[in-house]
C-alpha cells in the first residue's frame, strides 16, 4: 500500500507542501465570508456522492454528481465579489504607498491632526489611503477634489451640512483625489452588532482591496484604522500616526516596527 514512499523525490514533497499551502491560503481568506458555510455545504454533498457510489445507488449518486457539476458553475456566479477579493489578494502588496518618507510623513502628519480636531468636535468622517490596488471601480459616484492633503480641507469636506460630508474622502498619493465616495458594505457575520454603517464601510473597502482606512466615530469621537479586513480601534493621535508610519512608508525598519504594534493592538481588532 506505501509503496510509492520510497519513489518521492525532494521535488515530489515541494509539489505537496505548495498545494496544502495554496489550499490552506484560500480556505483561510474564504472562512471569514459567506462562502465558507457553502464549501462545507458542497464538501456534505461530496462525501453523500460518494457514499451513494459505494453503496451503488446509481440514480442517487447521479443526482449529487450533476448538483455538484451546476453548482460549481453557480458558485462562481454567486461569490464573484469573494473571488475577485481574493485575486486582488494575490497581488497585494503590504507595505507603503509613499516611496519619499518625506512626502508620506507629511501626508500622515495631515491625516493625524485632522483626525484629533474631528475626533474632539465629534464630527464623523471616513479617509480612505489608496495604496497598489486603483479604487476607481469603487469611488465612481464620488466628486473629484484632486487638492493637496492638509487638515483643513479634511475638515472642510467632513464638516456636518457640506455637500461632500456624507461619504469617504479618497487620498490618492499626496492628494486628496475624490470626496462623497460610497464604499461597499462588510458582509461579515462576525462583526459586533454595535458596528455602524460607517465602520463596516471602512471594513467592506479594506476586504476588497490593499486600502488602508482612517474613520473617526461621529457618536463617540473615537478614531480607527482598518486594513485587510481587520480594525485597530480607539488610537490617539501617536497611536495613529505609528500605525499609518508602518502601513504607508516603505522602509524594513517600519515593517518591523509595525508588526511588534499589530500584536500589540490584536486584542482591539473587531
């Protein structure tokens, strides 16, 4: 029964240890969605198959083999939007948007002292850090600004009764590209019930795509960082500024210091 053991190669166990690696990457990526309750669903209807087969119920194991067949077909269909998460995951890049320090320290200096003044006068806002992967198929509906990042103008366009308040500010590099944006929804079952539209919004964009969101709580002032799907919340302004560093500038000795901050703040992700 062992007998193909002794016949593997070095380069037969690089084979092995790369498809469980690419099946556990996508099953990890898929069991925070909606897509995780239909592979199991389709995992019961594969083992019924073949129960069906062993015990020579032909019609039976017939049926469950077409509803597999169409049902794939379907799946693909049906969680188009978790696939494309999950391509665009491929091709994610980590860290930074900013390849001058200076530029990116000036751009997160802004977004900090933005963030405390909204957050000390309770004002709600959403400021979305475009990093590798283009926001455009998201932000369609929103006003371009294309003006230069600074804490008035965050301001400005946050402030309550604007037109331009009811919605995400997008930056773009060292510019603030578009405002009004409307982002989609995070559809994840695991989230608290006390997390408003707002905050799954920051949520929803950082699911899909490499974006990296500030959200300030219109209700409680306080400010949140959301990337990959994940939440670091209640930051002050040096809390902020340290997380924003490590996610936007493009330095080894940020990306270090970033991972020692996120096992610190895992105990605050939503």
């Amino acid at each position: 029964m062992l007998e193909f053991i002794p016949n593997l190669t070095l380069w037969d166990l690089i084979d092995i240890l790369l498809v469980a690696a690419a099946i556990y990457w996508v099953l990890k990526h898929l069991s925070q969605t909606r897509a995780a309750q239909v592979l199991i669903g389709l995992f019961l209807f594969l083992v019924l198959g073949a129960v069906a087969k062993a015990l020579h119920l032909y019609t039976l194991s017939f049926i469950f083999n077409s509803l597999i067949t169409v049902g794939t077909f379907g799946l693909i269909v049906i969680f188009q939007p978790e696939i494309r998460r999950l391509l665009a995951r491929i091709g994610e890049q980590k860290f930074g948007i900013f390849t001058s320090e200076e530029e990116a320290e000036r751009v997160i200096e802004e977004i900090v002292r933005a963030a405390a003044a909204m957050s000390e006068d309770r004002i709600g806002a959403l400021i979305v850090i475009e990093r590798e992967i283009d926001l455009d198929n998201y932000t369609e509906a929103g006003t371009v600004v294309d003006g230069k990042v600074s804490k008035e103008l965050l301001i400005t366009i946050f402030w309550p009764g604007t037109p331009l308040h009811d919605g995400a500010t997008v930056i773009r590099k060292d510019k603030i590209y578009k405002a009004g944006a409307f982002l989609p929804l995070s559809l994840n079952p695991n989230l608290p019930q006390t997390v408003g539209t707002r905050h799954r919004a920051a949520i929803g964009i950082t699911e899909e795509t490499d974006a990296v969101v500030v959200a300030v709580s219109e209700e409680t002032g306080a400010v949140s960082v959301s990337y990959s799907g994940k939440m670091i919340k209640n930051l002050d302004p040096q809390k902020l500024k340290k997380v924003l560093k490590g996610l936007l500038i493009k330095t080894p000795e940020r990306k270090g210091r970033f991972s020692l901050l996120k096992r610190k703040s895992n105990e605050e992700c939503a």
